[in-house]
C-alpha cells in the first residue's frame, strides 16, 4: 500500500479533451437516452434554439453572396442543419470522431462538409464566418486561448456562451468536460484577461434568460477584421 505522503504526490492528470467529449455521448450526459447522440437542451429546446436560427438566419442571409462558413463544435446539428442552406460551404466540425460519422449519415447536402478535429490543437478550416455555439464554455483556459488564436483569421465569429445572470467574475478556470464555469458563478467573457480577443466590433445579437437562477444564453456577433 502507498504511503500517505506519496498517495498526496499523486497528481492527477485531466483525461484529454477528446476521451471525456466521447464519454459525454456515450452516456448521455446531456441527457435524452432516446437519441444517439444527444447535444443538451441548449440544442433542442425551442425558446432557446428558435431566435438564435433567426438571428443567425438573418446575419447569413445579410451577405451579397452566400458566405462560407464553420460550425465549430457541430454537435448533434440539431442546429447547424438550419444554417446548411445560407451557405456557400458549410463546414461542420466536432471533435468526437463516432458523432460526425453518425452526422454524415445523417445530413447529405453537397455544400455540406464534416470534419472531426480538436479546435485546440488542430489546424482549423478557413471560412467567412465561424459560429461557436456553447462550446468554449467547456473547456479549460488553455484550450480556449489556443481557440480563441485561431479565430482572428475569420472575418466574422459567432459566440454562444452560456452566462450566470447579473455580475460575475469572467474566465474562471475549468477542467475540460461536461460541465461549465456556471457552477463557479462565472462564465467567458473573451475580450477580457486572459484571452483577450482583439476585435473591430462586439454586437449582442441575442440573449435568452433560463429559469431561475439558470442562467442566460447570449450569443454575440464579433467582426474581426
Ligand atoms: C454542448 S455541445 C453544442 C453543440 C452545438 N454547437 C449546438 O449548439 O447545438 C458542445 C459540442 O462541442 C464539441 N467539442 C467540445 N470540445 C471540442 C473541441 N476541442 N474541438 C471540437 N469540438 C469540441 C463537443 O463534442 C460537443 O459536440
């Protein structure tokens, strides 16, 4: 048996992002036992996911010519599906390999592409546009600052974070997973320490409040350059 003081040595180190994204659908961790892959509420309920396609409907619908554009952290497309149809190319990419298999079952649309990849250490695809929608808020600080790097080439992005209501303290770390920095009553703010995001303009295009001490979801339109 270990001594004491070597068993208080052990340091854990965090399972990759990727292991505990697969462990999240494999056991329905954002619920619904019913689908194969289940993206959370925050993908299906209707007062949460209705404007946020009308928003971002519009703003796609906005260019002279259809955009091109990157749909980091797809999920189950529940969502993304809407969008296929504004875009020039539409790119889609999660990092859990059996999900975007599943999604290419699924969704067949020419202009339709998917790729699995880890937004924090991969190359990303090149797009007009990238929606983000309630992804970073699930990972550690050092993956979102490497994202976040990534972002200035686009043109435009996109940011869905889920938010605690009223003041809080922003960029809490977190161990990446299932779970997100609400829990610590705090949430991204991305132009501020440590991120730092430089850009040209910030445009909150939605904000839906939960229930009761549940939070809000803002979605925030940033031109980049
Ligand atoms: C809560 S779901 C949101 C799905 C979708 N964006 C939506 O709003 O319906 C978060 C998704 O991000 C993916 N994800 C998490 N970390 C990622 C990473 N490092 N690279 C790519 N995808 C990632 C997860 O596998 C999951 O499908």
């Amino acid at each position: 048996m270990k001594s004491k003081e070597n068993q208080t040595k052990t340091i854990k180190k965090p399972w990759p992002t990727k292991d505990v994204m697969e462990q999240v659908y494999d056991l329905n961790l954002w619920g619904d036992n019913s689908s194969d892959y289940y993206s959370g509420f925050g993908s299906h309920q209707s007062e949460i996911v209705k404007p946020y396609v009308a928003v971002v409907s519009s703003f796609l619908t906005s260019f002279k010519k259809p955009p091109t554009v990157c749909d980091f952290g797809c999920g189950d497309f529940n969502i993304g599906k809407e969008f296929v149809k504004y875009a020039k190319k539409y790119i889609a990419v999660d990092i859990v390999s059996d999900l975007i298999a599943h999604n290419k079952e699924q969704f067949r649309v020419e202009n339709l592409e998917f790729i699995c990849l880890d937004l924090a250490i991969d190359d990303l695809p090149s797009a007009d546009c990238a929606l983000v929608r309630q992804v970073l808020q699930h990972l550690s600080n050092a993956e979102v600052k490497s994202v976040v790097h990534k972002l200035s080439a686009f043109k435009y992005v996109i940011l869905t974070e889920h938010l605690p209501n009223g003041d809080f303290i922003p960029n809490k770390d977190i161990i990446s997973g299932q779970g997100i920095r609400l829990k610590k009553q705090s949430g991204l703010h991305l132009l501020a320490a440590p991120f730092n995001f430089k850009v040209k303009e910030e445009k909150e295009l939605l904000s839906v409040k939960l229930d009761a001490g549940k939070g809000v979801i803002v979605t925030t339109l940033y031109k980049v350059f």
